[in-house]
C-alpha cells in the first residue's frame, strides 16, 4: 500500500489546492471563449463553468507503474464506432476505500512520454459522465523525484464528446472499470439548453 502523502507531501497540500483550483479556472476560461472550445457555440452564453467536486488529496497517490514486460495491443472503440490500437504499457495499484484497485496505462506507441489512464467508477452515469473520464499523465509534470508517478484523480476530465457530438472519444475498456466510487474531479455536464429543458 502506498501512502497518499508523504510528510513534506501534506506540508504543500495547500499549494497543490491552489493549482488545482488555477487549472480549474483556466479550463473555464478557455472554454467560455475560446474558438477552439468544445462547448457549442449556442451554449456558452449560458456557460457559467464546468462542475467539480471539492479537491480531496486523499485521491492523489504517488505510484510506481508497474510496467509490463510484453506490451500487448488493445483495441479501443470510439464513440462514433471507429476503432484504434494502444499498447497496454503498465498498471497502477492502489488502494482506496480499503478495496485495492489496478489500473492499466496505455500508449498510443513506443516512443511517447505521455500515459494516458481512462476509467470509469461507480459514479459514471450518475454524477459523472456515463462513458468515463481520463487522466493524462506527462512524464515530465506528472513523476516525483524519486521517478513514482503522481495519479491525481482530481484531475480526471470528461472527454470532449461530453460536451459536443461533433468529438469522437475511446470508450474506456472493461478492465479499467473500477467498482468502487472515486467522487473527485469533474462531475457531468448539463449545458444551459439541457438545464431550461428540465425546468418545463
């Protein structure tokens, strides 16, 4: 079992707070007006950001990927039926809630620093979006000094078709589904039309 924080970890949870909740804004910001949001066009006037649970460092571990040595292939579907290829480049295991969970990694080839870690929990479909979320992990941002890597679940994101049909996503694959709750992060989106409509 791996410790969510080390002494000097807690020490600048208060820092790590005050990111998260920068980045936050930040995403806000870029998809109330920027032309390359995913929000459509007819939704931003009523666009007041995007919905998060409280940061909670209790989700935020610092792991050792355990990586495979045969890297083997697997398929993702998209949401718009098309399908491509990632290789299975290693697993996290931690433990939460007392239950021990593994997720796999995936690369989209050999050469890339970038790991990307999509799941889904017992939230999806209720308080967060029903295909699941992703986590990207950058070897550069996202490791310790001591080469672990840090699994912040309060970074994970919706997908862009989330909030447009236009976006294809992978559909995340059943060995990341996880059972238990993981109640941080981005929670689903209702644009502004979606919400006048639940009023009538």
């Amino acid at each position: 079992m791996v410790s969510v924080f080390s002494e000097e970890s807690l020490m600048r949870s208060s820092r790590w707070k005050q990111l998260l909740n920068r980045e936050r804004e930040e995403k806000d910001a870029f998809f109330s007006i920027h032309p390359n949001s995913p929000v459509p066009l007819e939704d931003r006037d009523g666009f007041n950001g995007l919905s998060y649970y409280p940061p909670n460092p209790e989700y935020r571990f610092e792991l050792a990927l355990h990586e495979h040595d045969e890297k083997t292939l697997v398929e993702m579907t998209y949401t718009r039926g098309e399908e491509k290829e990632f290789l299975r480049w290693g697993e996290f295991r931690f433990e939460s809630g007392g239950v021990e969970h593994v997720l796999q990694a995936y690369k989209s080839g050999p050469g890339e620093d970038r790991l990307f870690v999509p799941f889904r929990d017992a939230t999806s479909g209720k308080e967060t979006y029903g295909a699941g979320r992703y986590i990207d992990l950058q070897l550069e941002t996202h490791t310790t000094a001591e080469g672990k890597w840090i699994l912040d679940f309060n970074r994970a994101y919706n997908p862009w078709c989330a909030y447009s049909e236009k976006y294809t996503c992978p559909f995340v694959p059943p060995e990341n589904w996880l059972k238990a709750p993981i109640p941080v992060g981005e929670k689903q989106y209702t644009s502004s039309r979606q919400r006048s409509a639940a009023h009538v």
